[in-house]
C-alpha cells in the first residue's frame, strides 16, 4: 500500500483557510493552498482590476545564489545576459537545457553584486547544482523559510504605502527594495503575473501573519 504524502501548508494557512468560503483547495509544489476564496471567482476577479487582492505564493520555490560565480552561473543556465544586471533588479527569465529546451521560468533579484534570489515553478536544486559543478558558488534553498504575498491591483501601491515604512512610489517596474513593516523587515519587488499594477512581498515565515493582518486592514478601503 502507498503511503499518502502530507501536503504542508503555508505560514498563512490560518488566515487563508478562514476566509475561504468555497474551501476549493489545491496542491502546489507539496503544499495545499486555497484555489479560490467565494464560490464565483467575480469577486476576485474584479479585486484584482479594480481595487486589489492579496494572493498567497509562498509555495514558489527559492534559491539564494551567491558566490564568485553566481553571475556566471545564472548567464549559463538562462538566456538573460546577467552582467547586465544592476543591484537592486528583478528579471524575468526561464531557464534552458544544454540544447536549449525551456525547463521552467521565474524571476531573478540581484540582491548584491555576488548575491542572487531566484524563484521556480517546480524544483531546481538538483539541475543547479548540476551546472554549478566547478564554480565557486553557493546555492541554497529556502522554500521553507521564506513567505511570499502577491498584492495585485490599481488600489495596490496605496495600501502598501499605508503600511510600509519606506514609499513605495519610487520604485519602478521590476526593481526590489527593503522595507519594514511594523517591525517586520520585508522586501517588496513591483512584479506580479496579473497584468496590472502590482508587487510581490517577502518576509521570514515566522513572522508572516503579522504582514497580512496589516496588509488587510490597510486594504478595507480597497476591498481587499
């Protein structure tokens, strides 16, 4: 007999699994996440592009690359030309075999000049550290560890600004700063897969609920 595999939940699990009407669940790299919240999607739907909504991603996978060679890896396994890459950008790339196969795609942050995050669909370590074979690198995953928050919509700079010690207006598309708040230190990215405007939210997993509970009361306006 086969053993079932546990799905994990996320460090939101106890706010998303209450204001989920529907209990519509489904599995997302191991984890069990809320497929949607009413029982129309209407709602969200029109959240998203008139107001905002506020989307758990914290199962995406994350690696921290950093290193002499991170930059050089990265170049290697993705058709971005890295180097030109400044401190403070986000990239929106796949990732390809040595024949040039699309394996999967994601964001890259240059974080510092030898310090990279990047973030996956589905598992990447293994090929990595594969490519990574003779660099002088450190690869590291923090899946685990990390939560993430998609905050979408037109209304969605403005309950940020409500919230987060630093402005946010400054920050342009697809750049990443270091903020706080309250005294929960984040980092905030202007990216998102809506099309609209939008940002995406990262935060130690034990201090996450806090980060909600202000991104949604600052988002009662809204309609969050």
């Amino acid at each position: 007999m086969l053993a079932t595999l546990e799905l994990k939940v996320t460090p939101f699990h106890e706010r998303t699994s209450r204001l989920s009407v529907a209990q519509n669940w489904r599995r997302w790299a191991g984890y069990r996440v809320v497929g949607s919240y009413d029982l129309s999607l209407d709602h969200e739907y029109w959240a998203i592009r008139d107001r905002a909504a506020l989307i758990d991603v914290s199962p995406l996978m994350k690696y921290v690359i950093e290193g002499p060679d991170a930059a050089r890896l990265l170049h290697r396994v993705t058709p971005r030309d890295i180097d030109k890459m400044a401190v403070g950008q986000v990239a929106y790339t796949g990732w390809c075999d040595e024949e040039g196969k699309l394996i999967d795609d994601g964001t890259i942050s240059r974080l510092g000049p030898q310090h990279f995050r990047m973030t996956a669909a589905e598992p990447s370590l293994r090929w990595l550290s594969m490519n990574a074979v003779g660099m002088d690198v450190r690869i590291t995953e923090l899946t685990d560890q990390v939560a993430a928050l998609s905050l979408q919509g037109p209304k969605s700079r403005a309950v940020l600004n409500r919230v987060c010690k630093d402005k946010l207006d400054g920050l342009k598309y697809f750049r990443w700063m270091n903020t706080s708040v309250g005294n929960v230190p984040i980092s905030v990215s202007r990216t998102g897969y809506t099309g609209d405007l939008g940002f995406e939210i990262w935060m130690e997993a034990d201090q996450a609920l806090p980060v909600w509970d202000a991104l949604m009361t600052a988002g009662d306006d809204y309609g969050i």
